[in-house]
C-alpha cells in the first residue's frame, strides 16, 4: 500500500504529464499530428491494458466477440463497443451496491478512492469514482481550461455548483485550490446559499470571476437587479466560465455585462474535455487527455467533421480506478472543421447542442428541450427560464413549453403568447404550445434553486 493519496497523485509528475498555463501552450499544444498521435498510443495502450482487468469490460469487451490482441492500436477503437450510463446502473444492479466497472478489489494493496455521484437529472443517481492519479489529472486540466480563460490567483471566484454526493462542487474547489490558487468563494446551490445571500456575498467580496451552470448564472443576475443591484456595475465581474446551451453567450452578456464569457464541456464520469479558449471559436478539446468520437446516436458509427451526432469519449488518464473507453455520453455535439486560431493544434467541440435520450420528436422534427432556453432568451418579456412537458392527448404527442415572463402582469399576454409561439415554431421547426407564467412558475418543476442542473423536460405520457 503506498503513503496516502498524494503520493498516489504524483503531483509533480502530473503536471508534467498535463501542463497547465504557458507549460501547456509551449507544450500539448504545440504537437503537431505525428507526435499527438504517438502520445496517444502510449496512453491508450496502458488505458486498454487496466481495461481487461475490470470485469464489466471483460464481460462488455468478450461479449462483442473482442480478445485482448484484437485491439492495437488506435485504428481499431471503433471495434470496441460503446457504453452508457444504462450499462453503467446495469452493473450496479447486477453487482449492488457499487457494480462491477470500477477496480477496486478491497484488497491489502486498494489504491485510494474518491466516491461521488452524478445528479440523477436523467434518472437515478450513478455511483462515479476516481483513483488519486485520474481526480487530480481532471483538476488540473480543468485548472488549464480556468488559465487559459484567463483565471489567475489574483480572482476572487464565486462557484454555484453543488455539493452532498454530486461531484460538480468539490471538483471546482479541488481544481481552483490544488492549481490555480484564486480565492474561491463556494456558495454551492440556492438550496445551499440563498440567492439574495449570494448576491450580497458578491458584492461584499468584490467577485471577479462566476463558475457554474448557466442557468443558475443568468438567475443571480435576476436577483441582483430585484435588490436594485446592476451587474456589471455595483458587481463587476470580469469573467463568467460555465456550461451554456446553444447561442448561451449573448444571453449570458446581457446579464453581466461587461464579463467575459466561457464555455466548456465534461461529464461527471470523465471529467472537463473541452473548453473554449479566448478566441471564443468552439471548445479545445484536450486531446492529450481525451478521445472524442461523434456517433451516430442510431447506428454508434463515427462520424465526420461538422456532422452532429453523440459524444463518445476514451479518458487517457483514467488507468486506476473505473477507466472509461468508449463512453457514449448521449450529449450531442459536432466538431469544428479546421482547426483554430491561437495556435492550439487540437480539434474544437461545437458545444453542447442537447441530449439525444431526452430528445422529443415532434411530426417527425426531432426537439431538444434543453435548446429552448437560447431561443426564449432572444424574446425580452421573457426572463429565459421554463419547463417542457411533453404530453399525450388523444393519441398524439404534444409538447408544452412552459415560459416565465418577467413581470407578473399576465393580464394582457395574448400578444407575448403568439409572438412566443411563432418564434419557437420558426426556430424549431414544428409547433410546440405555450404557457405563460409569472416570475417564479416553473421553479418548482425545474427545481432551480436546489439543483445545479435544472430539469428542462417532464416526460408525463
């Protein structure tokens, strides 16, 4: 057994592994294709070879007919099957209560193990595991998405991401306290800390820099301008760095003025895999780190530059506890033809463009609620927050949106209601029905306040 948990890190040595700040830009990514390609090999190959001494790869890996020699190199990933998070609880409930896909064997020489959970947004909450090596591997990269964005240790940074079991807050703070030093301010959820209490923190800490999932964002904005606090002025962040759907930024300016705003992408299971650099022109994906494939979310075939289709993601560092090959994420996205334009040779994310195991299909136009948000955020009697219900009735789906205005006065909407009805019909491409609702009506729905990733659909068929 070795000394503890940082000796299993190698902090040192990680960093070298996968640099952050200038290390990075002087290093990762500056390798052109020959050389990228060659450190991705070696990791791969170590990735594989922890693999087959998982069980749940075993079973998953022998079952579609694949030996250990079948697999040698990169070439030959898309002969691997692919997995989700429904193989994943498959294996918890075959195997209770942790499953099968992780390495842990209890044994006198266990490795250390953080334990988390995602947030159950797309059904029951799955257990998430990290040995000391992989947890710190993803706080330092989410550290280089942080530096690259401009993040130093001279911000004071105010994070809405949640804690309990879910793995969004305690990652933040271990990535922000482990390598970029900035003064965090972890005020978590509003089930948390209040949203007034948050706004006042703000101010009281001269905030620069907001983390967190947009929608929680663009509400504290809402809650400062009820208190008679203009963002921007009275609190003058510089820098917003979270997770926006499609067309995101614009709302999220006009929220904060004056903050510069950024995106990036990960899951709970792998950790950050792309994020937007200053040339705001998709998501860098850290590809010394990563592997991503665009699936077909039918037939799970590669597809190619510009095609949307489901994120499929090897973790290169995940060689410890629960490594994760081919991991079809089911979040929807494509890649940026060529490459960008600040001299990093990695592929760009387009963003999270939905999720296709909550998608709608409406008369044959398939819908993605998450999406609704960036349309409804473009019509300003609306303050961007709703709720879809997809619905039957008399033998034929509908889907509800729900929309909440930004006054209370509800007497005369007719106008608002069509004029929201028409856009989304023009922007969607099928019809959908709306409600309006005051300030604060689909909050319970949604859970806002309680849950670092709202619910945009309810499945009521």
């Amino acid at each position: 057994m070795t000394n503890g948990y940082f000796d299993e890190a190698d902090p040192a040595r990680l960093l070298v592994e996968y640099p952050i700040g200038e290390a990075f830009l002087a290093g990762p990514a500056r390798l052109d294709a020959a050389r990228l390609r060659a450190l991705q090999e070696r990791r791969f190959s170590a990735v594989m070879r922890r693999g087959w001494q998982i069980p749940f790869y075993r079973r998953l890996w022998r079952n579609a007919g694949i030996a250990p020699d079948d697999i040698r190199t990169l070439d030959d990933l898309a002969r691997l099957p692919t997995f989700s998070k429904a193989d994943l609880m498959a294996s918890v409930e075959a195997h209770p209560p942790l499953g099968d896909f992780h390495g842990m064997d209890g044994g006198a020489d266990r490795r250390s193990v953080v334990m988390h959970t995602t947030s159950g947004t797309t059904g029951a909450p799955q257990p998430l595991f990290f040995g000391a090596w992989d947890r710190e591997a993803q706080n330092a990269l989410l550290a280089r998405a942080y530096r690259l964005q401009g993040m130093s240790e001279q911000d004071i940074v105010h994070s809405v991401y949640g804690f309990g079991m879910v793995n969004g807050g305690h990652y933040v703070r271990e990535a922000i306290l482990h390598f970029v030093g900035a003064l965090l301010l972890p005020a978590g959820t509003g089930l948390e800390t209040r949203s007034e209490q948050q706004v006042a923190l703000m101010r009281r800490f001269g905030v620069t820099a907001i983390v967190g999932f947009a929608d929680y964002i663009l509400k504290l904005a809402a809650v400062a301008r009820e208190q008679g606090l203009e963002p921007g002025r009275d609190i003058p962040v510089r820098m917003i760095s979270g997770h926006l759907s499609t067309d995101g930024h614009e709302a999220m300016a006009r929220a904060w003025p004056g903050a510069e705003v950024f995106d990036w992408y990960g899951v709970g299971d792998t950790g950050i895999i792309a994020a937007e650099g200053p040339d705001h022109d998709g998501m860098y994906i850290w590809e010394d780190a990563h592997l991503v494939e665009i699936l077909d979310p039918d037939r799970l075939v590669p597809l190619g530059e510009g095609e949307r289709g489901n994120i499929c993601v090897t973790v290169l560092f995940k060689n410890t506890i629960y490594p994760v090959i081919r991991f079809n994420t089911n979040d929807v996205s494509s890649i940026v033809p060529g490459r960008g334009g600040i001299g990093i040779n990695f592929r760009r994310l387009a963003g999270f463009q939905g999720r296709s195991d909550n998608m709608v299909k409406l008369r044959g136009v398939n819908v993605y609620p998450t999406g609704i948000g960036a349309i409804l955020g473009d019509i300003d009697e609306l303050n961007g927050e709703y709720v879809c219900r997809w619905i039957r009735r008399h033998g034929q789906e509908a889907l509800i949106v729900m929309a909440e205005t930004r006054t209370s006065g509800l007497e005369d909407s007719a106008p608002l209601l069509r004029r929201t009805s028409e856009v989304l019909r023009q922007r969607l491409g099928v019809g959908v029905e709306v409600e309006l609702t005051p300030p604060g009506g689909t909050a319970r729905l949604s859970q806002l306040e309680s849950r670092q990733k709202p619910i945009r659909l309810i499945d009521e068929r």
